[in-house]
C-alpha cells in the first residue's frame, strides 16, 4: 500500500515518516516537500523525498498518478497566523490551491481508472474557528461556527470546504482533520519552540532573557507524536467524508509553560515583551472536543506536556551544540 505525505519537511510529516518507517513501511512512503521548516538531513534516507510545489497541479499529477498512493495525507501549508498577515495571497495559493491541485489529480486519475480509491487526510485547522473560540464556548464541537480571525484560518476554511466539497461532488474519500495546537522536537515558530530554544540560548550564554507575547492566552497542546497517531488512526478508521477536531484535553495559560522549562534547564528565567509576538486579532482560548475522535478510532494521549517540553530542549541542545 503506497503511502504519500505532502508536507514532508514540516514537523507533522517529518514525524509521520519516522512512524512508519518505525512499523516497517518506510519503502512505501513517499515525502514531498518545498521550503522546508525542518531540517531535511532529520529524516534523509529514512523514506523517498522528492521536491514538489502543491501550488501547481502538474507536479502534483505527475506525483499521484505514479504512486497511485492509497493514502494521501495533505499536511503540505503554509501554516503560520503571523505570515499569513504579511502574505495572504501566498497563503492562500498554498493552502486552498494546494488542496484543489491534490483532489483534481485524484478526479483525472480516477478517469482513466475507476478503482483508484485512495484515503485522502486533510490537515486543516482549529483557526478555522476563530472568534467561536471563547471560554464559554469550549470546548469546541465540531459543528461550531467557522468564524476565522487572520488569513491562514480563511485559507484554512477553504481547505476544509474544499475537501467535503470532493467528497460530496465526486465521491473521493476524505477526512478533515481540524489540528488544534501542536508541538514537539523539529517544531519552529509556535510559542513552546520559540520558549525552549530561547531557554537553551540561555543556557548557553547565547541570549539573557526570554523574549515573551502574550502569556494570559490559554491552548490546549498536543504532542506532534500523539498527533501523528491520530491521523494514522483517522486513515484506517475514520468515516469517510467526516470532520475531526485533535485537540488535547487539558487547557494551559501559555505562561504555565515557563516553570515547566526552567524545571528542565535548573534557572529561573528572565522574560520581557517582545512587541512582534502580540497579534493584532488573537483567540483567548483554544480548545476543542475530540470525542467525535477517540469514539471513531480510540485514539488517546500518550505524551504529557512535560515530555514533549523535555524533549524539545533535548532537540535544541542538539542543534545548537553543531
């Protein structure tokens, strides 16, 4: 069984290859990836990686149509709320048109080939919610209002629409998978990567404080690891055409995370504001019910927070010491 990952050189994918290559399935797997937010040497050699731009149907046909790949897991995006301000047509081009340029492959594989049915996991979003995200409000089912605050939830929208719309129209099995946050070794630009990789310059002498946005916001955090076992689950288990929240089941204050990363480096740590961090729209809360997910395939948490916080700073030394 073929397997592809677009979106290979993010940290969602790059994990997901290590899984399967980890069960054995490393020779089906093919990563595509452009413009990496990983370190590609991470997972070079583990499973087939070929560059590939998802704004560009070609590329994207010439990919599927060789595979015929019984999963695709679309994880390829442009996946940052502070770019998507500064880029909103980019972000749009890579997450909506990228999304489209997948599904019409399948439709035009699929006229030629009528059997090919493959499962088709789309990593779409939390800030698809936006402005719905409010403490009385959450945790957020599924079926609540898509109320997005920046572009990369609009093109995030689109993405999810897009993909029932495939489904409904031409019958090309799907799953909508809203990610809420994230993080984990590889991680880059989200608050726990930017916390402990601050925390490790520290140690190192390489920085003095903590550069820090808003602390009062709260997320519920997800291992990366926990998520890749999720999207896995929802490929084999996961009602076709239906929408997923993965969210975890505890809420922290983002400025819970500092003590937990000063248990870990041995020192307080020093913090002051940095005027780029605060958005000018931000959710209060983000937090969402995965009953609809654990009830469908049996998924739960494995990693605490503290673990994946360990394990960042262990990732960290590792890079900065090079």
């Amino acid at each position: 069984m073929s397997i592809l990952i677009t979106g290979a050189g993010g940290m969602v994918g790059s994990h997901m290859i290590d899984r399967f290559a980890a069960q054995g399935l490393a020779d089906q797997v093919l990563g595509t990836h452009f413009k990496p937010t990983i370190d590609l040497e991470d997972i070079r050699g583990v499973s087939e990686l070929m560059e590939c731009d998802v704004r560009y149907y070609q590329p994207v046909f010439d990919v599927i149509s060789a595979r015929k790949p019984q999963r695709i897991f679309h994880l390829a995006a442009q996946s940052y709320p502070t770019v998507s301000w500064d880029r909103p047509e980019e972000t749009m081009a890579i997450n909506a048109n990228g999304t489209i340029n997948v599904f019409e492959a399948v439709k035009a594989i699929r006229r030629q080939d009528p059997d090919y049915d493959p499962m088709v996991v789309v990593a779409c979003s939390s800030a698809e919610y936006g402005a719905s995200l409010t403490p009385e409000n959450t945790p957020v089912v599924e079926d609540t209002t898509l109320l997005p605050l920046h572009p990369y939830g609009v093109s995030k929208v689109a993405q999810d629409l897009l993909s029932f719309q495939y489904w409904k129209s031409d019958q090309i099995r799907c799953i909508r998978a809203r990610i809420f946050n994230t993080t984990g070794p590889r991680k880059s630009n989200d608050v726990t990567s930017d916390f402990t990789w601050r925390a490790v310059r520290i140690e190192q002498g390489q920085a003095d404080a903590l550069e820090v946005g808003n602390l009062e916001t709260q997320r519920a955090i997800t291992d990366v690891r926990d998520l890749v076992t999720a999207l896995i689950l929802l490929s084999e288990k996961g009602h076709p055409g239906e929408v997923y929240n993965i969210s975890g089941s505890k809420v922290y204050r983002i400025g819970d995370l500092i003590p937990l990363i000063e248990s870990e480096v041995g020192r307080k740590l020093e913090t002051k504001v940095n005027p780029k961090f605060l958005r000018p729209t931000d959710e209060p809360i983000i937090f969402g019910d995965s009953s609809r997910l654990v009830e469908h395939t049996g998924w739960k948490q494995e990693y605490t927070l503290q673990q994946t916080v360990q394990d960042m700073i262990a990732y960290w030394r590792k890079k900065l010491a090079r």
